[in-house]
C-alpha cells in the first residue's frame, strides 16, 4: 500500500485499545491495521500550512504559515494559556470563532501521563484531548462556564500538580494509573471560594489503553528535518506518537502540514 498526503494529527476514536486513523489523498487509513508492520515514511520536502494550505519552508506552532500563525484563532495565546481568554470580555482575534471555543463549557482535569497533571479541554474535545496527551487515566474535577475561568482554576492548581507531560516517559510501560477520584478533594480544597463552586465531585475517572505491543529500547526522537526517510517496524501508537521497534519515535502532530508518502 502507497498513500501520499499533508500529515494531519492522527484522528482518534475511543475503543479498547484507542483506534487511530491517518486521513491521506485517498481517503482515511487505519494506522492500527499496520502495526507489527513494516512502514516507511518518505518526506516530499513540501510542508503546506494546515490553514490556509500555502506551501511554505518552514512551519510554526505545529503547521501553520507564518502569516496565519500570528492572525488565527486557532493560534491565539489562550490557546496554550487559557487564563490570558478575554473572550469574555468581548475581546479576541476572532469573536465568531471564540463563541464556539472559548464561550462554552470547558473542563479542567487531572489526568495521569507521565505523573498526574492539570489541564484544560473544551466540554467537545472529551476525551480526544485526554487520548492526543496519551493519558492512561483521566478525570473532570471542575466545570466552567467559558475558557477563562478554566484557565484561572488551572493556574490555582499548578503549583500543586505538573501542567505538562515528559513525553519520554508517558511512551514508556507505566506503573498502572492511581486513583484520580482520591485526589479531587485535595484538588477543590486547593482553589479560592470563588473558584470551587465549579468544582464536580461525582465524576468518573476514565481509563484509556493504546495499541502498544513492545517495550522500546532507548527513545530516539524521529524528525523528518534530519531524516527524509524513516523506515521501520511499527510497534505501537500512543498520544500522538508513532512508535517503531528500533526505539524511533514519530509525533505526526508535530509535523503537521509535511507532504509524505507513505508506504506499508
Ligand atoms: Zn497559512
């Protein structure tokens, strides 16, 4: 099988084990059909922005041509940084935009990836966000009107639990995830008055499990910057890494907008 495209953050579906799906030119193939597979991974040397699909040298923030980088909604600080949302203050680069993703229900979580961590998702991005992190467990602990007050509840928690993941780590077999829901009371303890009637106290942690079969050797980190083609067995998805018996690893996210072709 040969299919070509511009890379696109795998499209996940929850499923023992998580499902993963690669869209290319001739439609959307499933990454877990190839795995104890060999796959080879040629780079075309055309990376296209995942926006406005202009060919570019170089890409910013995960795909994006400069210009849309520094105008687009998808881009904007809050993004990375919910806590800096004017939105609810009528301010942002796209108001249109910032209705359907900063000025709804937002969650904040802990989940456990390479430890526990605190962060924020849209209510419509449950669980894809939890899945793209490569998350093993994953809980709501608050519930927010819009994208502010999610970020202001984040910011009170970061000095109690990590904000980011090692990713070296979360690729590697972990201690079975500990109880989220033992941790919710400490968390909602943590928060101003203000902030803890958004707190949820009856929630489910959810468990999730990735299509990984083997142990890696020592994690080498694949970039088609260095290397125009990778080529190797596929042993496992997780977050959104590749993960190959040689020890590669390969975040599609990260090159977003490569034009590849892909052979299996
Ligand atoms: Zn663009």
């Amino acid at each position: 099988m040969i299919a070509s495209c511009n890379l696109h953050k795998m499209r996940a579906v929850m499923s023992d084990p998580v499902d993963y799906y690669l869209s290319t030119d001739g439609g959307e193939i499933r990454l877990n059909d190839l795995i104890h597979r060999r796959i080879t991974l040629r780079y075309q040397h055309e990376i296209h922005c995942l926006r406005c699909g202009r060919k570019i040298p170089k890409s910013f923030v995960q795909g994006y041509c400069y210009p849309c980088f520094s105008t687009a909604p998808e881009t904007e600080e809050c993004v990375l940084r919910p806590e800096l949302c004017r939105a609810h203050e009528g301010v942002a680069r796209d108001m249109a935009y910032a209705e359907t993703h900063c000025l709804i229900d937002h969650y904040v979580y802990l989940s456990y990836t390479s430890g526990i961590k605190v962060g924020v998702t849209r209510n419509t991005q449950v669980p894809v966000r939890w899945i793209d992190q490569g998350a093993t467990a994953a809980l709501p602990i608050a519930r927010t009107p819009n994208r502010y007050l999610a970020g202001c509840i984040e910011v009170a928690l970061k000095s109690r639990y990590a904000d980011k993941t090692n990713w070296r780590t979360m690729l590697q077999p972990l201690a079975p995830a500990p109880d989220l829901s033992a941790e919710v009371q400490h968390a909602l303890q943590h928060l101003p008055v203000e902030l803890q009637v958004y707190g949820l106290t009856s929630e489910q942690a959810l468990q999730l499990n990735y299509p990984v079969y083997q142990k890696l050797p020592k994690i080498v980190s694949l970039t088609l910057d260095k290397q125009e083609e990778l080529s190797d067995t596929l042993v496992g998805i997780k977050g959104q890494y590749l993960l190959f018996a040689g020890g590669g690893v390969f975040n599609v996210r990260k090159h977003g907008g490569y034009r590849i072709q892909l052979e299996a």
